[in-house]
C-alpha cells in the first residue's frame, strides 16, 4: 500500500513526475488516436469519391457505345453489333448497379435500366419493323442522356455531402480534442501545483528549523514531518539544537569557572600591592615604592581586560540567547535617547529622530544595548555642539536603522577592522578615556543573532552605521 510518509522525496518526486507524464501521454494518444481515425476516413471517402466517379464516367461512356452500336446494327442489322451493344449494356449495368448501392436515388436507376430495355426491345423487334424504331431508340437515347447527367449531378452531390460529413467529423475531433489538451493542461498543473505546496510543505518546516537554529533559539524542539529522507533531516536538525544547546551550557559554565579562578586572585593580589603600598609590611624606598606602583597599575589593567573578555564572551552567549516579541523600533530609540539624555546634554549635543512607526520581530533589550553602544560611542566622538542623526526606514521585508554623527569619523585602516573584539582605532577623543575595543563587537554580536547585518558606511566626514534587522512588518 503506497505511503506517503514511508516514502523517501525522490520516490514522491518520481511519482509525480510519472503521473504527470502519464497524464500527458494519455492526452497525446487519444489525439493520435482521433486523426488516425480522420485520416483513414477521409482517405476511405477520397476512394470512394474516385470510383463513384470513374462509375458515372463509365456509365456516360458505355451509354455512347451502347448508342454507336445500336445506330450501326439498324443500317447495317449486323447480328456482331447487336452483341457489342448487349455486352455494353451489360457494362454500363454493373456500372449503374455500383452507383445504386449509395450514390444515387433508385428512380433514376430504375428509369435507366427501363429506358435500356426499351432501346433493346427495339433492336430484338422484327426486321420490317427495325427502320421504324430509329425514332424511338434516338428519343430513348436522349433519355439516357439526361439520366447520365442527373446520375452524375448525384455522384457530385454525395461527393460534396461526404466531403461535409469529413470537416463536420474534422471540426467535431478537433474541439474534443482541444477541450482534452486543455483538460490534460489544467489538471497537469493542478497536480503539479498540489505535489508542489504537499512536497514543499516539508521543506519550508526544515528552513524554518534552519533559521531557528541560526537565530539560536534553541529552545524550540525540531519535528519534521512527511517523506523518510525529509523526517530523518529533521532527526539530524534535533540532534544539532540539543548538540548546540549542550555546547552553549558548557560555554557559560566556562564562563562563570573563569570569573571566579582568575578574579579572585587578581583580587587577592591587588589587596596585597595596596597593602605593601601602605607600609604594612614595613616602609618601603622610594624604588621599592616604584615596583609596587607598577605592579598595582598592571594588575588593575589585567583586572579590567578580563573583565573586558568576560563581558565580551557573556554578550556573546547572550546573544544566542534572544528573547523575540513584536517591537516597535522608532519608539524604542526614542526610548533609548531619553535614557541617554544626561550624556548627550552634557555634552551640548543635540540627536534627532526621524522615522516613521514600524514593527519587527526583535529581543527589546538586546537592540537596545547594541543601540546604546552605538549612541555612547557618538556622543564620546562628536564635539561640543554637534547633531547625531537617527533614522528608521522600511524596506520589502527588512527594517533599516542608521545613525550618524558629526565627529573625526574612522579612518581608512580601521574600517576593515572596526567591529573586531578589543580593536580600538587611532582616532580617539583626546578629552575622554581610552576605550575597551569591545563595544562595536558587541554591536555586531547582537545584530548578527537577529539574522540581520550592522556596516560602517563611508558617505561623510562623521561615523554612519547602517543596521538591517528582518522580520518587518
């Protein structure tokens, strides 16, 4: 018993093409069929048509011999002339008797063949008599004449009626056999569309079970229905959300392992420095005092650098960790300059926000922080003064957020580089402190989890960002 779900796709594929082709092949067929049957009809009709025709031409002829002979024989009452004239009519009769059978009404046969006894009754009569009969065997020709001319009008006409049935039959085959292409057509593409969206259907879930597992939501359990290969795809899928799950538990233990070996210490030695610094463990030269200065600003750097990679690493894994609802994206970076408002006003700074309300499928807090990242660096690069710009545009399927400021901008060998982890450019504020390297890494951690793109844009003298999320409604 066929069964679609202990069926592979390619078997399903193969059937539908079968079947298609099976469809179609019905449909040539049957048309084959029907001009064949034409065919051998209209070559059947242009046959008989000829000998229906070479009949009244045999008729016409053999009634001219019939008459020759019959004329003779009264001059010259040879006996030889009268039996070419019997054998003639013998002639024309089987003639006549051909075209009788369909061609032609039975009077006019019938008024024939008693016209031709007639004629013979004449040329059997007494030999005083045989001169007398010229009048009557000429009239009796003349009769003949006409009933060759009405016989031969009447083979024209069954001609003309057979050739009408022909087209009729023609035209009537090749409507039916139009309406059956057309059938064949339509439900050609009826199936090919059902087998379509039926084998689709299964492939549609597995690509949606792929941009779930780029999208890390690995919380959300992968069961693909439908043929055998497509079904065991969706195990393998399964077996790569619960692997990637179990990784991302072990990366977050790391993590946390991590933070507490080296922060505790680090902790431990920079308590040490600060208590050798104040003399604890008794006074210290000035050269002494000079190590443990360097000893406290380096562990304080190394302090600050893993605590740099941790925030970098946790904003990594939380990434993968999105929480989605339906957000409204320019509110939400009204929002955010709100928040931020102590920052820029400190600065005198002004930022605008254009665009009109647009929803997409987003994690609130996650763009929110990326945005933030992407702000704070605007504000710590624009001067006194300036405006930055924020943007949301809609395109098909995608919405777009770009904001731009009026500082140094980045210069041409940081930009390949600018969303590396703890890559800081040359151009640096000289009246703020030194940054990290990870903010923009951040940024692009947290866009990229979205399944959308962040680019540095080079179209002015300030940084342009320009943010692709999907999901758009």
């Amino acid at each position: 018993m066929f069964s679609p779900q202990r069926r592979s796709f390619r078997q399903l594929l193969l059937v539908a093409f079968l079947l298609i082709a099976a469809l179609l092949s019905a449909a040539s067929l049957r048309g084959l069929y029907l001009l064949e049957g034409l065919l051998r009809q209209s070559s059947e009709g242009a046959r008989q048509a000829v000998a229906r025709t070479a009949d009244a031409q045999v008729l016409a002829e053999r009634t001219v011999a019939m008459e020759r002979a019959a004329r003779q024989y009264l001059v010259l009452e040879d006996r030889s002339l009268r039996q070419r004239f019997d054998d003639t009519t013998r002639d024309a009769a089987a003639a006549l008797a051909r075209l009788s059978d369909t061609d032609i009404p039975s009077n006019l046969a019938q008024d024939w063949r008693l016209t031709a006894a007639t004629i013979q009754s004449q040329l059997y009569g007494p030999e005083v008599s045989l001169r007398g009969s010229e009048a009557t065997i000429t009239t009796a020709f003349r009769e003949l004449d006409g009933i060759n001319g009405a016989i031969a009008e009447q083979v024209r006409l069954a001609t003309e009626a057979r050739n009408q049935l022909l087209m009729n039959k023609l035209d009537a085959g090749r409507a039916q056999l139009w309406r059956q292409i057309l059938a064949a057509i339509g439900l050609t593409i009826a199936l090919a569309f059902a087998f379509g969206l039926w084998l689709a259907r299964p492939l549609k879930r597995l690509e949606m079970a792929v941009v779930s597992l780029g999208e890390n939501r690995l919380d959300q359990p992968i069961d693909i229905r439908g043929p055998t290969d497509v079904r065991l795809l969706g195990r393998r899928l399964e077996w790569l959300r619960l692997r990637l799950a179990e990784l991302d538990s072990d990366k977050a233990r790391f993590l946390r392992h991590v933070s507490h070996e080296l922060k505790t210490p680090l902790a431990a030695l920079r308590e040490g420095v600060s208590l050798l610094e104040d003399g604890i463990a008794g006074t210290l030269s000035g050269s002494q005092r000079e190590v443990a200065r360097i000893l406290r600003q380096n562990t304080a750097l190394l302090q600050g650098q893993i605590e740099d990679l941790l925030r970098f690493n946790a904003a990594a894994f939380e990434a993968r960790q999105l929480v989605r609802r339906n957000t409204e994206l320019t509110a939400l970076v009204r929002e955010l300059v709100a928040q931020q408002r102590l920052q820029w006003m400190a600065r005198q700074l002004s930022v605008v926000v254009r665009g009109e309300p647009l929803q997409a499928e987003v994690d609130p807090d996650k763009l929110r922080a990326a945005l933030g990242n992407l702000l704070s660096n605007a504000i710590r690069f624009s001067p006194v003064g300036a405006t930055i710009h924020f943007s949301v545009t809609r395109l098909p399927e995608r919405a777009c957020i770009d904001i731009r400021d009026q500082g140094p901008g980045v210069a041409s060998a940081d930009r390949a580089r600018i969303f590396e982890p703890f890559y800081r450019g040359e151009r640096q504020p000289s009246d703020a402190e030194r940054g990290s390297g990870i903010g923009l890494s951040i940024v692009h951690e947290y866009i990229t989890a979205h399944g959308g793109q962040v680019a540095l844009l080079d179209d002015g003298p300030g940084a342009h960002f320009h943010i692709e999320l999907p999901h758009a409604a």
